[in-house]
C-alpha cells in the first residue's frame, strides 16, 4: 500500500471549468452533493462519481510551462501521491470514504485553455500512460476534508 495527501479539492456548483477550491467536499454514489455537471453523457454517475489527479502531472506540466493548475481540468481531488500509483481497480481510502478508480477520464476542448496551445490531449492516457485524470466510483459515501491522508491499495 501507499500513502498520499490531499493537495486540493474543487467542485462547482456552477457547471464548466476550472472548478474552484473547497474545503470538502460530500461524496454520494452519484457525485459530489450540490455539484453541477453539464455533459452527464461524458461525466459523472455511478462509475465517474468523483474525478482525480496525480499532483506530480499538474507539476510537470507547469514546469513545461502550461498554465494548468489544481481544478483547472475539471478534478474533484488533487493528490499528492506518484501518478503510477493510479490506475482501474486501485482504491483510495479516505478517513471516510472509500473510492475505486474506474477508468480515465478521456480530456476534451472544454480543458483547453490549462495548456499551451490548447494541447489538451497531453492528459490523454491513450498517448501518455498513466499521466492523466482518473474517475472513481464510490464504494463508501461521507466527506472528505482538505489535507486528509489518503491509502493507496493496488492489490484488490
């Protein structure tokens, strides 16, 4: 197993991105409680509840000068945890709650404008394995708080 922190949460009640800072968020099967979500073709549900990423891709990125920051892509949890560690059928515990990774979450335009160029395709886990934003569905509902430590279990 491994460990991580939370680095951010973000959720809008709004709709769209980027999706601004909270200081929990309350975590239903379906999503996160009062969160609006325009296209429910492409997001939320059972199986993309709750949207996450790997603070190291956010970093990387910045450093290769994309303007992309903490909500921007439209994420629900920023983690401070290896981005290798991420992927389907991995579960993330939280003190209350419990998620397992479904899938990836595929980038469209809507992100654009958190990378030079509009080069939203570099967080498609097609082309950069691993390096992307990931959906979850809820195993155990609750609230989850800034700065909460979270487990990592690969081995379900």
């Amino acid at each position: 197993m491994i460990s991580g922190t939370i680095s951010g949460l973000f959720a809008t009640t709004v709709g769209g991105v980027p999706k601004p800072r909270v200081d929990s968020l309350e975590v239903e099967t379906l999503g996160i409680k009062d969160e609006i979500i325009r296209d429910k073709k492409h997001h939320g549900g059972p199986e993309k509840a709750v949207c996450l990423i790997s603070e190291e891709i956010i970093q990387d990125l910045q450093v290769k000068g994309h303007p992309i920051a903490g909500g921007t892509t439209g994420e629900n949890i920023l983690l401070n945890a290896p981005y290798q560690s991420l992927k389907p059928g991995v579960q993330l515990e939280f003190d209350k709650v419990k998620l397992e990774i479904t899938m990836a979450a595929s980038p469209c335009k809507t992100i654009g404008d958190s990378f030079l160029n509009k080069e939203f395709n570099l967080l498609s886990d097609k082309k950069y394995p691993g390096k992307t934003r990931w959906y979850a569905r809820v195993l155990v509902e609750g609230t989850i708080e800034q700065d909460e430590n979270v487990t990592i279990n690969s081995n379900v």
